[in-house]
C-alpha cells in the first residue's frame, strides 16, 4: 500500500514540475515578444541609422501666352562734319630768274650832284637742292641825273654793274598759295660808269671824289679838264633784304661803290617778278 502512495505521490509531483515549466515558459516567450516591438535605448550605444526617404514628384504644365506688340519709332538725325585738310607744301625752287625795276637814291655827300634817279634789274639764282641756301648773279643799270643847282650841266652818273651775292632765304608759310618768303643777301661786283659827275665831300679838308677815266670833265665840273685822272678798275659790296609773294618780290639794298678817294653809296629800292 505503501509503495503504491509512493508512486502516486511521485507521479503527481513530476506532473506539477511539468505544469510550472510550461508555464514559466510561456511567460518567458510573452515577455519576448513585447522586447521586439519597443526597442530600448542606451547612452552608450549609437543611434540606429535613418533610411533616406525619397519621394517622386511629377509635375505637368502647360503655359499659352500670346503677345503682341507694335513699335513705331521716328528718328531724325542731323550730322555736322567739318573737314580740315592739310594743304601741300609749295616748293621753293632750285633755280630763279627775275627782272626788276625801281629807283636808285644817291646817299651822303654824292647827292649834292646827283639826284634820285632808276635802276633796271635782272638776276639769275641758283639754290642746290631748292634748300634755303643760294647764289645770286645780279646785272644792274643804274641811271641818276645832275643837279642844277651845283652844276646846270653836269651829267651825274651813270654806270653798269654786275655783282654776285650769297641768299639766305626763309619760307614763312609754305602751305599758302603765295608762299611767302623773306631772304637776305649780300656780296659784291663790279661797276662801270658811262658818266660820273665828280663832287667834294664836305669833311675838312675836303677830298676830290671821282669815278674813273669816264669821270666828267666840262663845264661846271669841279675837276680840271686837263686833270690826269686814274682809271682803276671800280668795284662794290652790298647788302640787303627782300621779300617774296608767290612771283613777286621787293627787295632793296646798300651799295657802296669804291671811287677814287672815297666810297660813293646808292640804295636801290626795287620791285619785280621772277620766273
């Protein structure tokens, strides 16, 4: 009897050990269930990464604009155009020919017995290269009448001369149509008189001027008709200045010839044209 409550006994507490773990087990499993829909957190554990989210947005639209649009537009326009041209340079030449007229005035004490008189002129230049630099031949007849007052008949003076002078010229403005020049000049040559009325000079004492072998020996003259007078070959210096316009030129100059004694001087003061 006893061995039988044994088993009994036996049996019915494996059934109870069997029964509790059932149950505990199946409060395990509950409790792990709950952990896999709530997720704890921790300090010491990184934050569960974010799955990047992407969206797909499609948009469809359709714009009619119609525009229209007239422009009318007036424009006057008024121009002014002032045009400046640079004239040529007018050449100044490589050779000249002029001739010329004007008057001869005696100077000093000549003029006592000669009296203003004229002068025919002719010259021929040459300029090697048309530069500003020239010569000059110059062929000159000089004709200056006697006064009355000293000597009623007395010829005064009369004289061919042929000189050679250095110009030195300066183009003032070489784009005009004229173009201007103005130029010096100055040389010497030689003369030879026709007729010279001979005079005393005024200076103490006096000195007998005369001009040579065709010196005037008549009536009124102060030199003997039987003087012996010596007939050297006479010459002259000069210098002047002249101006030029286009074809035309003025010119005068300071002519001191060397007559027997002392100089007899004249200022030629004329006006031509040149070729």
């Amino acid at each position: 009897m006893k061995t039988r409550n044994s088993a009994l006994f036996a049996l019915g507490l494996a059934a109870a050990i069997t029964l509790g773990g059932a149950v505990t087990a199946a409060a395990q499993d509950t409790t792990r269930a709950r952990s896999q829909r709530r997720i704890p957190v921790r300090k010491d554990q990184p934050a569960a990464a974010v799955a990047p989210r992407v969206d797909t947005v499609t948009v469809t639209r359709t714009d009619t604009v119609v525009r229209t649009r007239t422009d009318t537009v007036t424009v006057t326009r008024v121009d002014t155009v002032t045009r400046i041209e640079e004239l040529p340079l007018q050449p100044l030449g490589a050779f000249q020919f002029g001739v010329g007229v004007g008057a001869a005035l005696p100077t000093g004490d000549w003029r006592n017995v000669s009296k203003d008189g004229y002068d025919l002129h002719a010259h021929l230049g040459w300029f090697p290269g048309a530069s500003v630099f020239g010569l000059r031949l110059d062929g000159d007849y000089v004709a200056m009448g006697g006064r009355e007052t000293d000597c009623s008949g007395c010829p005064g003076a009369k004289a061919f001369e042929v000189g050679l002078d250095a110009v030195l010229r300066f183009a003032l403005d070489r784009k005009s149509p004229v173009n201007p020049q103005f130029y010096v000049l100055g040389g010497g040559g030689f003369d030879w008189f026709s007729d010279f009325t001979a005079y005393r000079t005024t200076e103490r004492p006096p000195k007998l001027v005369t001009g040579g072998n065709n010196t005037y020996k008549g009536a009124g003259s102060v030199v003997a008709s039987n003087a012996n007078i010596p007939d050297d070959q006479l010459w002259h210096w000069d210098v002047g200045a002249g101006i030029q316009l286009g074809k035309f030129f003025i010119e005068s100059k300071y002519v001191a010839i060397n007559t027997d004694n002392k100089s007899s001087a004249y200022v030629p003061v004329r006006i031509g044209i040149n070729f």
